[in-house]
C-alpha cells in the first residue's frame, strides 16, 4: 500500500469516528481495546487491527481534549465559555 493511499485510509477513518462517536464512546472502546490486547489471548492479525484501531481512538480522544481545553482557555470579558477562533489571540 503507498504512503499517499495509506495517509487517506487514516484520514477518512478519523473522519468517521469524529461524525460516528463521541468521547465517551471513543474511550470506552479503547478501554476495551487495551484490555483485550493485555489478555494475551489474541491472534497476531487480530492484535495489529486493533491497534491500529486503538491509535485512531487515542488520536481521537487526544485531539478532543485539547479541543476542549482550548476551548476552556478562551474566555470573553463576561467569563463566558466561547468557541475558539484563530482571531481570539
């Protein structure tokens, strides 16, 4: 598989999981993923696609708490919680 076709494959997968799950969903999963791969009762194969799978949920979850963090972070003039734009700086 190329590089190119490899970097399209992670990137409409992290799509999917942003428009099909939340956090809380994403971190469940992974729980489950890390437990199952800590079992040592898996296939090789079935090893290698879960952590494949696990790396897009941590992605996932990483980005969604600095998200969120940012999001904290940038408080208006009334201490009210705003969306970050780049033209808050």
């Amino acid at each position: 598989m190329s590089a190119s076709k490899t970097k399209n494959t992670a990137t409409s997968d992290k799509d999917a999981l942003e428009s099909t799950l939340s956090f809380e969903q994403a971190f469940s999963e992974l729980e489950s993923i890390v437990a199952q791969m800590e079992s040592g009762q898996m296939a090789l194969e079935a090893s290698l696609a879960a952590y494949k799978r696990g790396n897009l949920l941590l992605t996932f979850c990483q980005q969604s708490l600095a998200d969120v963090e940012q999001q904290v972070k940038v408080l208006n003039e009334r201490q009210q919680l705003v969306p970050f734009t780049d033209n808050n700086d």
